[in-house]
C-alpha cells in the first residue's frame, strides 16, 4: 500500500514538473517573440523617420499615375469607362427601393418596403460590395469587366403600363455597344434585366458570356447563429430538377441550370437565365461567429454559349424579395421549393405541409387576425382528424390499467430474477385478454410525421414572421423571457416560456402514462418517459414560438382528453368483463406471439443450461 502511495505521489511530483516545464519554457518563447517584434518595430520607425513628406507625396503621385495607366489600358476603345464618379439612381415601387450604379450598370441594393430586420430598419438585400458583372474584350488586346467600368445613364422612363425602365449604356466609337436594360414592374419583387450587345462576336471569345456574381447575405433575424446555421442555403434549378447545398460548400453546374438562388431564412436573392446557364459554379462560406451580422459570402460565375450573331439580347432575371410559397411559386419554375416544407429525408412531410396544414392555416388566417390563436385552431383540428387513433390508444390504455394488479400479482409470483418466465406468463396474459400492449404507442407514431411536417412549416412561413402573441414577441423565433449575454452549451443564451410550457405538460403526460401502464424492472425503461420531456428543453429553446406554442397546446388537449376519456367515456367494469368473456374464448396465437414465445422460451432454457453449469 506504502508503495502504490508513493508511485502515485511520484506520477504527480512528475506532472507538475511537466506543467511547470512547459509553461516556463512557453513564457520564455512569447518574451522573445515580444522582444523580437519591438525590435521591429523600432526599426520600422526609424525607416519611416526617413522617409519625409516630400517622398511620401512622390509615391502616392507614382501610384495613382500607375492605376489610372493601368485603367486606361483596360477600358481600351471604349474611351472614359475606367475613370468616372459613382452615381446612384433610385427607383421605387410599391414594394421595392431599387438602388442603381452606374459603375457596371447594375443593381447595387434593394430595400423591401414591407418588411422590417430584427432591429427594425428595413430589410436591405445586397451591399456596396456586390457585384455582378462579366469579362468583354475592350480592344488593343485588352480585357476588362463591367464591374470595373462605368456605364453612362441613357434612359430612366416610365412606361405606359406602369412600369419603369432604366437603361445603362456603354459604347465604343468602333459601333461596339453594351446596353444593361432594367424593367420593374409595380408590385413585384422579380426585376427583368436584358444585356443587349452589339457586335457580340467581338466582345465575347468564342461566343461566351462568363457571368460571375459575388455577393453576401446580412442578418435579418433576431439569432444571427441560428439564420446562419441552420436556415441559410444556396438552392437551385439543374436540369430542371430542384436541388440545393447546406453543408457543402461549393457546387459545380454541369447541366443546364435555370435559377440560382442565395438564401437566408424568409429572404432570397436569385438570378434566373431564361435560356439557361450552360455551366458553371458556386462557393459560399459561411461566417463561424455571431461579431458580425455578415451570415456568409457567395461567389457564384456561370457560363451562357450564344449565337455569333452580330447583335444579341440575354434574357435575364433578379429576385429580390420574401420567401413566400405564393409569391415564389408565381415566379420561376420550382422556385416555391425554396420554401422548405420537406427536403431529402423528410420530404415525405411536404405533401402534408401542401395539402393539409398550408390550406387549414390559410383558412384559419383568413378571418382570424391573431396568429398564436389560428395555430390553436390548427392543432385542434389536427387533433380531430387523429381522434380515432388515439381513442384506441387510451382504450389500450385502459386495458392496461385493468390489467396492472393481476400484472403486479404474476411479478410477485414469479419473481424479481426469473425476467424470462414473467415476459412470457405476461404475454399470455395479454393475449388472453385481448390486449395489444403496443396500441399506445400508434399516436407516438403518429406524431412523428406531423412534428416534422410542423417544425418545416413553422420555421420557413413567413407569415408568423414578427407577429406577436402573449408574451412571445415574433412567433418566428424564440419567445425569450430570461435572457443573458454569454452562450452556455446546449442553452445558448435564453430561456423560452413556450418551451418550459411545453416540457412541463410532457412531463405532465409521462407521469399520468406511467400510472396506467405495468411497473418496469428495467430502469432505461422506466425513466424513458421522463428523459424525453429533460431532452425536449434543449432541443425547442431555440425553436419558434410557434412550435412550442403548438406542442404546448397539443399536450394540453392530450390530457384533458385523457382525463375525460378515462374518467367519464371508458367504462373499466365493462372492459374487465370483455377481458374476462375473451379468456373463456379459445386462443390462437399470431405467427408474431408464435415466434415471440418461441424466443423466450429459447431464453429460459439458455439460461436454465447456464444455471446448471455454474452449479
């Protein structure tokens, strides 16, 4: 014992040594890189000592000499294009704030009129640093981008239909010409822009337009961490097939794409080929920390083959606006499928979401201005429609009640220790009388598809977006009452009442199951029910509203439908007599309780043969 005390004391003395080496030998390397860089530094303040403000202004004259020469070289004929001022122009309509830039004649920002960011200032799609553009051959063996290169404002009209048009124009004194043709339409957040070149064939190499778009998507939500993470994608229409990347981080188009869209919770922004990409790819990174509102960066370059014809018109489209099943599924093919009702593994909850939650809610909303009481009435009626399911469920609950002091009895008969031979006395006991002991379980089952289809529904519908409720402020996201301004992990930095409502009243539920159902011997069993509701605090406390408000109310008509059903409508004598007449009635085992018993009959005589050995 004195030994293994003093190699123990020994192994310790050893590790504090280790620590004590290694933070020493730490603390000496940072005072030499320290040392090393005022080093540097004093050296780097003696070289600029040196340098007097009359070297200073030479070099910053050399400089501006050399990017002006540079650009003149790069705009080649088309003379004045590299230098100019960046003007904006700005179009409005009912739902948009259009900001134009004459530097590469494009779409700079759109602000959505009708919606609001987290902080109450409108919603801004796009920032000064996008960019959209593509490469053209500017003449004297020179190449540039329009991004790069300022286009003169021919025309900003309104049209007899009530639209606008504006027209950015970029020409040459050989007859080459750009023009970038913008048509926005009242109330509508699809803008139609057409590239019209004349003497394409000059302008592009082997009839190529190489479109490359870089941009970034900023918060809008109130949980920048859960916009990012869990809601931002890029989706897009490949060979007239929806497809879309989450957790990629890049995508190469190898068959004709028709839309790409960069996506963050309720808002997107795509760019739609009428004719077609041919080709191209997509990288996006997503920022890791919640110190910017900047969700992630999008370089996306796309390829479009057109004729050798001397004059040509690209046909092309931007969306800015909502997420919104209608308003997308009016705009491009598939477009609606942005909205995520159902993807990969749980796709089969989108036929749910479209033909029976969307239209309920839809009805429910079309005369009831409060969302938090038009979910109620959902979940009421999706309650109704499973109604019959769960009344055989708490009829197999009630068999089970009735069923529980014979239960108890046959386990003091046999045994704590004898599990095999109590398995199988208890499921003659069930078939007996009658008995499925997994006819509970079938509105669990039942559950599942409807809880996916929900989480999808609330998560990407709009319309819950900033409309409050009781105490819940947005019911899109989470209702947080107690907040705070560190994470803590699994927690994050709040707490939900919906969500608490919702734990509690699954509680309520496992502890009123657990009282009609037959005592476990395994714990894993036994504590189930109650590790589920534990588990259930983590999983919704950053969840919608929305959703923690529809399990909430879900568990409450649960148990008042228990209490009622149990209390007042199951009638315990007449299932104890059913019980009773079915025992008298010769029994035939299912192929299932053939093959059930068989097993543990098996068992039992494994462990028997076991038993024997041992003595």
């Amino acid at each position: 014992m004195k030994t293994d005390k003093n190699t123990i004391i020994g192994f310790v003395l050893l590790g504090i040594l280790f620590i004590a080496f290694f933070w020493y030998n730490n603390k000496m390397a940072q005072s030499a890189i320290d040392h090393e860089n005022k080093v540097k530094d004093s050296l780097a303040k003696v070289e600029a000592s040196k340098i007097t403000p009359e070297i200073k202004a030479k070099a910053i004259e050399d400089s501006v000499k050399r990017d002006s020469t540079n650009k003149i070289l790069k705009e080649g004929n088309f003379t004045g294009s590299a230098n100019g001022s960046e003007k904006i122009e700005t179009i409005e309509t009912d739902v948009l704030k259009i900001n134009f830039t004459n530097k590469g004649g494009r779409i700079q920002t759109v602000s959505l009129k009708k919606y609001n960011s987290y902080d109450s200032t409108p919603v801004v799609l796009g920032t000064a640093n996008d960019k959209l553009g593509y490469n053209i051959n500017t003449g004297n063996n020179a190449v540039a981008n329009t991004n790069d290169l300022y286009f003169q404002l021919k025309s900003n009209q309104k049209n007899t239909d009530g639209s606008q048009t504006i027209i950015y124009e970029l020409a040459d004194s050989a007859g080459r010409n750009i023009q970038h043709i913008f048509t926005i339409a009242p109330n509508t957040y699809m803008i139609d822009w057409k590239v019209s070149l004349t003497a394409a064939n000059q302008l592009l190499n082997d009839g190529n337009l190489n479109i490359s778009w870089q941009t970034q998507t900023t918060q809008h939500e109130k949980s920048a961490e859960y916009e990012r993470v869990q809601m931002s994608n890029i989706c897009f229409l490949e060979n007239k097939e929806f497809d879309y990347i989450m957790n990629k981080t890049e995508h190469t188009f190898e068959k004709p794409t028709n839309w790409m869209s960069v996506v963050q919770q309720f808002f997107n922004t795509t760019l739609v080929a009428e004719n077609n990409f041919n080709s191209g790819n997509v990288k996006w990174e997503k920022h890791t920390t919640d110190t910017t509102k900047i969700l992630a960066n999008v370089q996306a370059n796309f390829q479009i083959k057109i004729a050798t014809a001397a004059t040509n018109t690209i046909p092309l489209k931007m969306y800015f606006g909502p997420n919104d099943y209608n308003i997308l599924k009016k705009q491009a093919p598939e477009m609606d499928r942005i909205v995520n009702l159902g993807r990969d593994m749980y796709s089969f909850v989108r036929p749910i979401n479209q033909y029976i939650i969307m239209p309920v809610f839809n009805f429910f909303s079309s005369f009831i201005g409060n969302y938090g009481w038009v979910i109620l009435l959902l979940t009421l009626f999706i309650r109704l429609i499973t109604a019959p399911l769960t009344y055989s469920s708490y009829l197999s609950g009630a068999k089970m009640k009735v069923l529980r002091p014979e239960l108890d009895a046959l386990k003091k008969k046999i045994g704590e220790n004898d599990k095999q031979a109590f398995a199988m006395e208890q499921m003659k006991l069930f078939r007996e009388a009658g008995v499925n002991p997994l006819g509970g379980c079938i509105p669990a089952l039942l559950q599942i598809p409807i809880f996916f289809a929900l989480f999808s529904f609330f998560n990407s519908n709009i319309a819950l977006r900033g409309e409050n409720f009781l105490w819940a402020k947005d019911l899109s996201s989470y209702d947080d009452v107690i907040s705070w301004g560190t994470n803590i992990w699994l927690v994050g930095n709040h707490i939900s009442l919906f969500n608490i409502t919702a734990v509690i009243t699954s509680f309520l539920i496992s502890i009123y199951n657990m009282g009609n159902t037959p005592t476990q011997d395994n714990p894993a069993l036994k504590y189930m029910p109650y590790i589920f509701p534990f588990v259930l605090f983590f999983v919704f406390n950053k969840m919608p509203a929305a959703l923690t408000w529809y399990y909430t109310v879900s568990n409450l008509v649960t148990l008042i439908l228990q209490f009622i059903i149990q209390k007042y409508i199951i009638d315990h004598d007449k299932i104890l007599a059913k019980i009773e007449a079915k025992r008298s009635n010769p029994k035939k085992q299912s192929k299932w309780q053939e093959r059930y018993t068989q097993m543990v009959e098996n068992q039992k005589k494994i462990q028997e043969m076991k038993n024997k050995t041992k003595k």
